[in-house]
C-alpha cells in the first residue's frame, strides 16, 4: 500500500510530475490541429489518504478511537473540460470513491476493530494552465466539495470484547481545494490524461494525493 505522509513527499512528486511532463514536452515539438473547445474525459482514480487525526484528540466514552489509518481509495469519475484558449482550460470533475477496511486502536488499552471507510464523491471545479502542442504539460488548481455516501449507525465488536457504535460524522459535505498538475497527449482525437492532485479537507482532517488516468473525447 503506497502512502504519503508529508507535504515534502507531496511536493517532490509534484515536482517530478512537471519536470518529467517539461522533458517529454520539450521532445515533442510537434504542431496539430485545433482541439475542440470542449472534451469529456472518463478516468480511473487511486486516492492515497494519509493518516486522519492523533492520539492526543482521545476522549474516554466519546472518542476512544481517535486514529484512521492511512489507506488507500480507488474509483473513477467523468470531466467536462472546456478550453477557453491554447493556454486555459476549465474543468468540472465528479468522481465516485470506495471505502476501505482500516483497523483502529483504543490508545488505553489497545483495543482494535476494523473500521470501514466511507464511499464518497468528490465534485471538483479546476483551472488548467497548459504548455505544448500534440503533448501538454499542465498544472491546475481548483475547489469544491466531498460529500461522505449514506451511512447506517452499526454495532462492531472490537478486540477486547467491547461494543462500539460507529456513528457517521456531522459534517458529511466539505469544502475541498486541490493542486496539482499532469501530462495530456493528443491521439488524433481521442486524448490522454495522467495527473496528480493534492487535496485537503480541512473540516475532515483528512489530506490526499490521489492520480487520475483518462481518455478524452
């Protein structure tokens, strides 16, 4: 399981994104012809979420497991991209993600259970700032919201013989921003789409990197 958890490791990916996206770029000096001024892109998503809270926000009785561990999320989604010129493009992205089993630990006396993640949807609104022809290097930034799936309250029976009620957080929509960038590669067409995102939702205290790989019409 691939987990990042610091934002130097999030910012050296980055950075390697758009250094590797430039090489490739700068090698494929190629002219073509003018895209279509919008596309709808279909993609794969793999969200690696890091760790989620800390042992020191334990309350007995009403916070006993205070850490979700890292984990991972895999999904998919649909974009509408709009090119407002050869420089700018906007996008609006939804895309569904499938919840994981986690284990949490009760730091007083080391208790676990396995804990279910949430499904959830991310609905994103990006700016794209594009560089190259036939082959694109862009970065992008954008915002929007995360909205947890519908969620019963349920009994789970942790390691220690203890019933715990596992209730779903208040707040279930939450303001997001992401960051990132990527590579598009023109197939005559039909375009390709590789790109890394930083998103943090600050309400949740839940931060990602999560990559996305498409196919543009």
């Amino acid at each position: 399981m691939i987990i990042l958890n610091n934002r130097k490791t999030i910012a050296l990916l980055l950075f390697g994104l758009l250094v590797f996206g430039g090489f490739i770029f700068a090698q494929t000096p190629v002219p073509i012809e003018k895209e279509k001024n919008i596309k709808f892109f279909i993609h794969g998503s793999y969200n690696m979420v890091q760790e989620m809270g800390s042992t020191g926000d334990y309350v007995a009785g009403e916070n006993d497991f205070p850490v979700t561990p890292s984990h991972n999320e895999v999904g998919g989604g649909l974009q509408i991209m709009y090119h407002v010129s050869p420089l700018i493009s906007i996008g609006l992205l939804g895309e569904y993600l499938t919840g994981t089993d986690v284990e949490k630990i009760d730091p007083s006396d080391n208790e676990t259970y396995t804990y279910t993640t949430y499904d959830n949807v991310n609905i994103l609104a990006n700016v794209y700032l594009k560089f190259g022809d036939e082959l694109k290097f862009f970065v992008n930034a954008g915002a929007g919201f995360n909205m947890l799936m519908p969620y019963n309250d349920k009994e789970e029976t942790g390691s220690l013989g203890s019933i715990i009620i596992v209730t779903k957080p208040d707040n279930s929509t939450n303001f997001i921003f992401a960051a990132g960038g990527g590579i598009m590669y023109d197939l005559g067409g039909v375009t390709a789409k590789l790109e890394g995102q930083y998103i943090s939702n600050s309400e949740l205290d839940k931060n990602s990197i999560i990559i996305r790989i498409g196919i543009g019409f």
